[in-house]
C-alpha cells in the first residue's frame, strides 16, 4: 500500500497550521450573533397564524440549527497544535495490537509489515478473532505475534482485551487491520506521554484510497479532503484544547495503567473506541490529538460500506453518552461536556434536516409556508444570517469546510443518522460490523431509498412550481415566496442526487 511523503495531515495546508486571523474570526463572530438576535426576533413577528405550529417547529428547526454553529464556534475557537514535549517514553516499551476478522490478507499484510518496521516498537501482536489459519502462517512468517481466542464475546472491545493479557508494556499501540503505520509513528505519539495524567493520544485517520465515497475531488478542494477532514483537521484539535479529545481506535496509543484502571477496553457498544476514551476522560485522566499524519487506512468505497459505518458510529455515540451520563456531564469539566454536547447535537441535526428538505414541497405543492412576512422586509434579514452562517463555518473551520460537499454528506448521512437516532430509544446496536476493505463492493439499493425519496419530493416541487409560473397548473403559492422556495428545492433535490449519482457511477466504474 503506497504511503503518502507528507508528514502533516489532509487540509494542513489551509490556516489550520497557525491559529491565525483570531481578530478576524471575532469580528465575523460578532456580526453573527447579532444578526441572530436580531433576526430571530423578528421571526417571532411573522409566524403563520394558519399554521402556528407547523411554524413553531420550523423556527426551532432554525434555532437548531444556528446552536450548531455556536457549539461548533465554541469547540474550535482555539485550534493551535500543542507544543511537542521531549521523547519520554523508553525505546520497546510499546506494544503493538492489531485486531482483524476477516479482512482481506494482503491488506492485512501491509499493516503487519509497516507495524514490525516501526521505530522504537516492543511486541506486534495480530490479534484474529476469525481464527483463521492462512493469517496465522503470514503472521508467524512475517515474525509478529499471533493470537485467537477462540471466541468473540463483545467484539471488536473483547478481542482488544484478550490482547492486553498477552501484552506486558506498559503502553499499547492499536493499529486497525487496514492502517499502514510509518515507521516514526512510536516516536511521534510516545513523547505525549511526559504527562503523566495522559491516557491515551490520537492522531489523525488519513486514507490511502483517495478515490473512496467519502473523497471529492475538484470543486477547489486539497487533494486529500474528504468528509473526515473537518473532525481530524480541526474539531479534534479544538476538542484538544479543552482536554476532550475523543480517541477514534486508531492510530493511538494508550496507557496500560490506565486501561487497567477502568477494566480495559469499554464492552457494551459498538464504538469501543469513544466509550473508552470517555471512561478514561471520567477518571480525570487527560489526553492529547497528535495533528500530524503517522498512519495511513482504507475508507469505505461505496455508499453502502459508507452509510453502514456512519449507523455504526452514530449509534454507538448515542449509546456511550447514554451509560455515560453525557447528557448531565457526569465526572466530566464543564468544557469537555460541551464538546460531547456538540457531538450529540450533530448527530440530532437529522431531525432538522427532514424539516428543511421536506418544506420546500409543502411549501409549493400546498401553499404552507412557516413565514407570512413582507418579502421585502424577511429576505434581507434571512440572507444576511445565511450568508453570515457561512461565513462562520468558513472562518472557525480555518477553510477547511466547503458549503457544497458539506451539503452532499449531509444528504449521504442523512439515512443512517436518521436510523441510529430512531433505533436509539429501543437500544442500542450491539452487534458489531467490519467495515468492508474489499476493493469490488456492490451497492445495497436499500440504502438508496432516502436520497431517492428526498430527491423525488423536491423534483415535483421544483416541476409544479416551474409549471405553475406558466400557469400550467394550479399555483399554491406565487411571486418572490414562490421563487424563493423554488430555489430551496431545487437545491435540496441536486444535494440528495449527487448521492444518488456517485453511488451509480462508483458502481458501473468497479464493474467495468
């Protein structure tokens, strides 16, 4: 697997290197919030008194969604790398685990190879919860350890666990069974630890197929942007500055001691990884984001494998600030419950997001519109905070956030955030899914039935209000309202076809 020459992460070239432009980002801030106050007072004014609470729940939907930016201000206000301490950590005093079940041998071949040439490394042991004989022999052959435990109780967490009994370092790397590391990753992460309240340090998840679903290319973007690069480019490193960095599994190194603490890796969800840094973060142990590029892994590459892991994720999330008292900020600082705060916001803006696509049709196939305003009066205020919105995402994202492919994921995330939020209150997901690294994947059509829906519904919108100011068919709304949310659904209707189009087009280019 090739390996990038850079040594920072994806995005790094924007301002996110340098704190920079602080004075900037206050001045837009300030312009923001009181355009906020300023137009959602106004907003109280015009509600339709028709439909007072179909426009009560647009309003909040609107309040949600400017909270989102506020949240998001708030965790990134500060993005500056911390300074690097000396090396303190003794050379073999870590071991590296790579958990697997079933990932294919040669791209578990590479991350053997790559974690036995590191730098500074004690013991790599290849930890196969498929027990799989051909992956015991390369194991044995490339000179790593192998281990099978002969069972799979609580997954991916369980497997990690059976390794720390056969660990004795007092620090444990853990490597995803696609992640190829460079050999300074050790030297890199291990420094952090000086600390001695430090738990666990994270670095940044970059992909080495660039020409995976969740990479875009063109429109302007760093060759290495994706739809993790504002978690790992920024929000990370401003959760860094709060000490509520969140470990995401891979590549980290965590301390024993630690684990040992609160019994090891954290059993009972589906994202082990989170459940565990939090567990850590509740002890009062610190942590530490390590910005620069130390290993590089395989991204899902259709939607299918995409949206599977986002349900996963999603509903893992919700399950661990459930049991773990997010919700009242239980053994955490007040900031760090913020930055969790935040996180479950996002995940609930799905809600918000079935609001704001599905109003445009009921706005012009019905003539129910959440605002009876002067046109002339409502739109200045309207566009102002739109545009100042963005202008907010642009400046706290350092550049990094882009509004068109941010308005693509958001349709692509849309289904499983949904699902995950819907299963929520009956449970948790427990069953744990490899992300597929297959290189031919098929696409699941299930999965394509919300962006088809949610494309459908805005088409007709868009068709019967193109018809109507032709006076083809009835208007239910006409004039600047009419143009207004014709627009928004138009909009709404080539964000979800994107999906719908990448998809299909994935498709027929890996079968050909």
């Amino acid at each position: 697997m090739p390996m990038s020459d850079r040594s920072d992460s994806p995005g790094e070239a924007s301002a996110v290197a340098s704190d920079a432009h602080g004075m900037l980002r206050l001045v837009v801030f300030c312009a923001w919030a009181l355009c906020a106050v300023a137009y959602f007072s106004y907003r109280l004014t015009v509600f339709n008194q028709e439909w007072p609470l179909y426009s009560w729940l647009f309003y909040i939907t609107e309040l949600h969604a400017q909270l989102s930016i506020a949240l998001f201000a708030f965790v990134t206000w500060r993005v500056t790398p911390r300074s690097r301490p000396a090396p303190a950590v003794e050379a073999a005093s870590i071991d590296v685990m790579i958990p697997t079940k079933g990932e294919p041998l040669e791209v578990l071949r590479d991350t053997i190879s790559a974690a036995l040439a590191m730098s500074g490394r004690g013991r790599v042991l290849v930890l196969d919860d498929a027990a799989r004989p051909d992956v015991r022999q390369m194991t044995l052959d490339l000179g790593a350890e192998y281990f099978a435990r002969g069972e799979s109780s609580h997954a991916k967490a369980g497997n990690l666990n059976f390794g720390l009994t056969k660990s004795t370092a007092p620090f444990v790397a853990v490597l995803d069974a696609d992640f190829v590391a460079k050999p300074t990753m050790l030297q890199a992460l291990s420094p952090y630890f000086s600390d001695p309240k430090c738990a666990f340090v994270q670095a940044p998840q970059v992909f080495s197929n660039r020409r995976s679903f969740q990479h875009l290319h063109g429109w302007g973007l760093p060759r290495d942007w994706n739809e993790q690069s504002l978690w790992f480019d920024v929000l990370e490193r401003g959760r860094d500055h709060h000490n509520a960095t969140a470990y995401c599994g891979c590549p980290a190194i965590l301390r024993r001691s630690c684990l040992d603490e609160i019994g090891g890796f954290a059993t009972g969800t589906v994202t082990e990884d989170a459940h565990t840094g939090l567990q850590l973060q509740h002890r009062g142990y610190g942590s530490a984001f390590h910005p620069d590029n130390v290993a590089e892994g395989q991204a899902p590459e259709t939607l299918t494998a995409f949206m599977r892991q986002r349900y996963r994720w999603a509903s893992g999330q919700l399950s661990v600030c459930a049991r773990e008292g997010v919700w009242f900020g239980r053994g955490l600082t007040w900031r760090q419950t913020l930055c969790y705060w935040a996180s479950l916001h996002y995940l609930s803006g799905a809600l918000r997001d079935v609001v704001f696509v599905v109003a445009p049709a009921i706005g012009i196939l019905f003539g129910i519109l959440p605002v009876y305003a002067d046109y002339a009066v409502f739109l200045p205020f309207f566009f102002a905070l739109l545009f100042l919105s963005w202008a907010m995402m642009v400046a706290f994202s350092r550049g990094v956030w882009h509004l068109l492919p941010a308005l693509h994921f958001d349709a692509a995330i849309l289904a499983p955030h949904l699902l995950a939020l819907w299963r929520a209150p009956f449970g948790a997901e427990r069953v744990f899914h490899v992300t597929s690294k297959a290189k031919r994947q098929t696409e699941d059509l299930s999965f394509m039935i919300v962006p088809c829906t949610v494309a459908a519904l805005n088409f007709t919108a868009v068709v019967w209000g193109f018809l109507s100011t032709l006076g083809l068919v009835a208007a239910t709304i006409s004039g600047t309202p009419l143009y207004t949310v014709w627009f928004w659904a138009l909009l709404g209707f080539l964000s979800h076809f994107s999906v719908i189009w990448r998809a299909i087009h994935r498709t027929r280019r890996s079968s050909s």
